[in-house]
C-alpha cells in the first residue's frame, strides 16, 4: 500500500534543486538552453560524516526535432569521506542526460551510477527515462500527464508507472500539485516550498538585491541513494538523509559566468542499509556541523532557439 501512495504522489520531473546533478543552483530554464560548464567544491565537518566533495558538469544544446528544442547534459561528482562508521572512504555519482523540450511535449532518457564504484554493472547503474505532456491548458491552469521509469529507485524498481499533476502559474503565484508552490508578493521577493516522494522537501525565501545579486535562506531535506559494489544483496541501497538550512548567495556577472557561494548548517541525520527508504538496517545517527560550497558556472553563447 505504501508503495502504491508513492507511485500516486509522484509527479512531474524533480524540482530544480533536486536535479543537482544536472542542473547548477541559480541558473533558469532559458540559462540551460544555453552551453553551460559548472564547477562546485564543498565541505562538511558533521560528526559521523565529515566530507569534501567536488564535482563539474556541462550541458549544451544539440539542436531541434519538430520544433522541441534537444539537450544533452552530463555530471561527475566525487565525495571524499573523511570520518565515517562503515562507508567507503569514496563515494561518486555519474551520470548523462539527453532531454527533449516541445511546446506540449517532454521527454527525457538517462544513464547514472551513484556509488563507491560507478558504473560497476548494471547493478549499480540507474536507468531511467520520463515523458510528460500537458494534456490540457486553459489561461493560468493546465495538467500534466506522463509515464516514469527507474531500473534503481528506492521503491517500484523496473515498474513504469503514470502520473498525473495539475499545475497553477501566474504572475505572483504558481502551484503544482503534487507539491509546490511559490508567492512573488513583489518583483524582488519570492517564496517557495516544495515536496517530493519520498524523501525530498524543501522551503526557502529568496531576494533579488540587484540584477545581478540574489540571497537565498534555505531549508533542505534530502535521501541520497548510493548502490554499493561490494554489497552481498544486491537488492540493498545505502541511504544517506541529512537536513540542511543556510544562506546561498549567487552573482551573475554579465559576460556569462555566475557564482554562488553557500553557508549553512548540516542539522544532523543519519545513513543506513536497506532494500527501500523505510529500512534502518546498521544505522548510523550524524550530529549538526557547519557546511560550506562554492560552486562556479560558464554561460556561452545566446540560447537555442529552433526553427519553426
């Protein structure tokens, strides 16, 4: 039943700051239409998982297929664990994305490896593809429909499943359901909260100082998911849950680079063993820590615009 719930819930691709891997923070949907090369390094000292972690990722446009506008995107990002209970000194996530953007119509396809070992086999390789298509529009309103599948997720392994979202969007309010929803009282503030199953959500306050300024206080929670090569059952995933709040200041200069610099706290946590999410095997509780990023984006070229 429980599963059934999660399959209900889940809607529409991932929030953008839950697609860290392929989408840098601070940059919008116009930006990614762009060639693009992101740089992040940070550290965390939180008791029971202290880290240095580093990563880059690209993206660029290839072109048109009837009007939808083509990406491909790519990241490697690699976790240096420096005190720990039993995880592996290293830990990477990997992965590439092809997307396809119409004006109805999205779809995309991807191969990524979260482990001490990516891309090991295909036991420690997720595959996963997403179409979605807005079935009906009318003014502010429109839903969404659309079929997922993921051979690694934490719950309905191997299962393409559907989903339906309704989706509300204005000049001060935008609301997904399921679950966002973001207020802009004024042109320079904007409020947002978020949640996706099962373990993903988050609520934030940001203001646009200056056209090239932005400050953003953030609460996140987030589940990464880690496919061990050594691991007896293959079956079973390493869960790392760790809720963070901070500040994120991020600065777009105007020949195209941007830079964002994050300052926060980890509130705690914990890592555990398990086939899903809901399984506590050989858990490991973390403790608050300060935690710090510094993430660095190059913007080339105008963004792609097809030929209708």
């Amino acid at each position: 039943m429980k599963t059934t719930a999660l399959i209900l819930l889940l809607a529409l691709p991932l929030p953008a700051a839950a697609q860290g891997l392929f989408a840098p923070d601070g940059l919008s949907r116009a930006d990614l239409g762009r060639p693009w090369v992101s740089a992040v390094t940070g550290y965390s000292d939180a008791e029971g998982l202290a880290k240095r972690s580093a990563g880059l990722s690209a993206g660029t446009p290839l072109g048109a297929i009837g009007g939808a506008k083509v990406s491909l995107n790519a990241a490697f990002h690699h976790n240096r664990i420096l005190e720990d209970g039993w995880l592996p000194p290293e830990l990477y996530d990997a992965g590439l994305q092809v997307a396809m953007r119409g004006e109805k119509n999205h779809l995309s396809a991807g191969i990524r490896s979260s482990s001490d070992r990516p891309f090991n086999s295909l036991d420690e390789t997720d595959l996963s593809a997403n179409f979605a298509r807005t079935v009906s529009k009318n003014g502010p309103h429109s839903v969404t429909a659309g079929l997922a599948y993921s051979t690694r997720r934490s719950f309905a392994r191997h299962i393409p499943f559907p989903y339906v979202a309704y989706n509300y969007n204005s000049e001060k309010f935008s609301f997904r359901l399921p679950f966002s929803v973001s207020w802009r009282p004024e042109q320079a503030w904007e409020f947002s909260a978020a949640y996706m199953p099962p373990k993903y959500g988050q609520v934030s306050a940001s203001l646009k100082a200056s056209p090239a300024l932005t400050l953003k206080a953030e609460f996140v929670l987030s589940a990464a998911q880690y496919d061990l090569a050594g691991r007896a059952d293959k079956k079973d995933s390493v869960f790392v849950e760790q809720p963070n709040a901070g500040l994120r200041t991020s600065y777009r200069a105007s020949d195209g680079w941007a830079f964002s610099l994050y300052t926060g706290f980890t509130l705690g946590g914990r890592y555990y063993r398990g086939r899903t999410y809901d399984n506590y095997r050989d858990k490991v509780h973390l403790r608050g820590a300060p935690a710090v990023s510094l993430g660095l984006t190059r913007l080339f070229g105008l963004p792609f615009r097809p030929i209708k």
